[in-house]
C-alpha cells in the first residue's frame, strides 16, 4: 500500500533527525516527515557535523517496515535510489556512491543517516535523515544559479519517489531497486579504499549481495562482505 506522507515543517531546528526521534517517543506514526529550512545541529554519520544553513534540502522521515535487521541494507539503498532520481534531471554528471550518497561531478552533494530501533530481531523504526545541498557547495544548484531550484519541490520530489520504492519493496521488488540502483553507481571493478572502523581496505567493487551490502574483490580475487564503511573512489 502506499505509504501517505504527514509533512511538518520548521524554520529552524537543532536537527530534524534528532526532532524526529523525540516524536517517535512520543509514539509518532509511519510516514511523518520533519522539514526544516535551517539546522543549528546537523549532524552525519559517524557523530560528524553537517553544517546546515538556509537554502538547502533538510528532512527526516518516519518508516516502520516489518522487516528484519539485516533488511535495513536494502532500505540504505533504496533511499539512496530515491534520492537521486529526485535531483539526477538537474545535472548530467550526478551518480551514487555505496550505500546511499549522492555525488555531483564527483563530489558529495547529498547524504543519508539511517538510524534504527530494533526488537529481538525485527526493526521497530527507521529514521532515515537527508540532507541535500542546493545551495551550498557543492549543491545541484550551480546549474541552475541561485535561488532557481525550489526547496520545499524537492522535498516533493524526494517522498514521491521515496514512497514509490518504498511500495515496490515491500512488493518483494529489492532486485529491480538494486539493479536501477547499480546502474547509476560507479560500475562493477571501480577501485576503491572503505574506512572501517579504524582500519582501511582496499580493493575492486564487486556488485551488491541480496541484502544491499557490497562484495568488494582484493588482488587475490578473494571476495568481502562489506555491511557498513566509508567508500573513498580512488
Ligand atoms: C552523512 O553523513 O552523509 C549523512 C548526512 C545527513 C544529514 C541530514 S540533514 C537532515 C537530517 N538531520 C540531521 O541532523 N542529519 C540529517
């Protein structure tokens, strides 16, 4: 069924993601989207700051699939997909970077904080936070100059197709979202070095498994399962 999106919108907040998290306490259901126009907190993965002024796309929404942790890899990919097909007609050199950021010419234009609450094994919620530069740099903005691409249209554009994916995988339809996804990422054999921890490895991409996480190929053609880490294209 289709999700129904409920938007409330904020001029400034510290941080809709952490906005949204009090309201999921407070019981909040499925499909609330928070808005803000300013962040004083933003804030990335891995606890880094995402410097958020006026201008720019800020938002986290809601999700309460019925799914098992190991799913939450599909759901990465899937917002990621969604992102970029809401900004990929506003430059001709936009593409995805494993699992969910967005690169204009190369350069991270928008990104994704996925964060979860299990129970036993089953997600409880998802709160998926999106930040998505317009007019900040680098911005899908430059094309166009300032002031032309409309914010709030594409926070529209971003719960359409959001809620479009969001439909066709709980239709069972992850392999038609991963093989749309693969085909606006760097291809099959890019080189690659992911930040793991502390650690650093390097190697080939090798494709996705069925849950979203990538296969990444060492010189000796052994194979890794890679569920979460920081990808540098190298
Ligand atoms: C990343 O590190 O790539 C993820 C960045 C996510 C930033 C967005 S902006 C809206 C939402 N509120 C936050 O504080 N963070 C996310």
């Amino acid at each position: 069924m289709t999700i129904s999106w409920h938007v409330e919108q904020y001029e400034r907040v510290e941080s809709t993601q952490d906005l949204l998290k009090q309201k999921i306490e407070e019981g909040a259901q499925e499909g609330l989207v928070v808005v803000a126009e300013e962040q004083t907190k933003g804030h990335g993965r891995h606890g880094r700051e995402w410097v958020s002024p006026a201008g720019n796309v800020y938002m986290s929404v809601l999700l309460r699939p019925v799914c098992s942790v190991q799913k939450v890899g599909q759901l990465s990919l899937l917002s990621g997909l969604s992102i970029f097909q809401a900004v990929e007609d506003l430059d001709p050199d936009i593409e995805l970077k494993w699992p969910n950021d967005v690169l204009l010419r190369g350069k991270k234009c928008a990104g994704l904080i996925l964060e979860t609450e299990m129970q036993d094994d089953c997600i409880e919620w998802l709160a998926l936070g999106i930040g998505i530069n317009v007019e900040s740099a680098p911005g899908i903005g430059e094309c166009f100059g300032k002031g032309s691409i409309e914010v709030a249209s594409l926070v529209e554009r971003v719960l359409e197709r959001l809620g479009f994916y969001y439909d066709v995988w709980q239709s069972g339809g992850f392999q038609n979202i991963a093989e749309n996804w693969l085909w606006h990422a760097h291809p099959v054999g890019s080189k690659m070095e992911i930040k793991l921890g502390n650690s650093r490895e390097q190697g080939y991409f090798h494709g996705l498994d069925d849950n979203g996480n990538l296969y990444l190929q060492n010189d000796n053609n052994e194979i890794r399962t890679i569920t979460a880490g920081d990808v540098y294209l190298v």
